[in-house]
C-alpha cells in the first residue's frame, strides 16, 4: 500500500519537473517573439534557475519518500 502511494508521488513529481522544465522553454520561446534576443538571454537563466529549483525540491521529495518507504519495512 504505501510502495504504490510512493511511486504515485515519485510518478506526479516527475511529471511536474517534466512540466516545469517545458513551462521555461515555452517562456523562452515566447520571450524571444515578443523582445527579441537580448532580453531573453538575460531573463531565460532566472527561469532556468527557479526551474532547477522547482526540480531539485522534488527530486528531494521522491528520494526522501523512498527512504522513508524502506526504513518503515
């Protein structure tokens, strides 16, 4: 029972890092129509930073899940 809520939350993490990362791309590309090279360049590494850490906070999340799942056998 709690194996399957585990990889539950390790299955809507991953797609929430998968969301994240196409999120930022779809900004970048937006940004580059709208203001053009300069200003994408300069605010694309603010998005790819807040994505990383949106990413590396769930990633944390699974791995901390799954070794509470195996300290509670």
């Amino acid at each position: 029972m709690l194996l399957k809520i585990a990889k539950g939350i390790a299955i809507a993490m991953a797609l929430f890092v998968a969301f994240a990362i196409l999120s930022n791309l779809l900004a970048f590309l937006l940004l580059l129509l709208v203001t053009g090279l300069a200003a994408a360049l300069f605010v694309s590494p603010l998005l790819v930073f807040a994505c990383l850490l949106i990413g590396g906070a769930a990633i944390w999340s699974v791995v901390v899940t799954f070794m509470l799942m195996k300290g509670a056998r």
